[in-house]
C-alpha cells in the first residue's frame, strides 16, 4: 500500500544522512527506513535505482527527472 507522507526533519536528516554516505553523484535515491524497538531510525534500503518513476506522484515529475539527469550528463561532459 502507498500513501503521501511529509517527512519530519529528524527523518530527511536521517534520510540525507544515508545519501551522503553514497559514493559519487546520484540522480535518483530512495531511503526506506523504520524505527527500531528502542525508536532510533534504521535503514532498511538504500535504492539508487529505480525501474518505475512513479510519475503520477507529481504533477512534475517528468521535467524534474529531465533536469537531473541533464545535470548529471553536463557534469559528465
């Protein structure tokens, strides 16, 4: 089941935390993650590829892909 969730700022620090940790440049991310029993955030998976763009989560988001991944190609160039 999926549902739109607004992050709190505890978990995108969290969440960039686990980006930054990644090697290179990225034009995609997921971070999942839970609470454990004692309530510390823990990763469950890092996804830096994605086969679906969810492209209906925003009314957007195929221009936002087309300007990343024109930002990772101009710094590849």
């Amino acid at each position: 089941m999926e549902h739109d969730h607004m992050p709190s700022a505890e978990e995108l620090a969290f969440a960039q935390a686990a980006m930054d940790a990644v090697d290179g440049p990225l034009l995609y991310g997921r971070v999942d993650m839970m609470r454990d029993g004692h309530g510390q955030w823990r990763l469950m998976e890092l996804e830096l590829i994605e086969p679906f763009l969810y492209p209906n989560q925003g009314p957007n988001m195929g221009r936002a892909f087309a300007a990343a991944l024109e930002r990772v190609l101009r710094r590849e160039a």
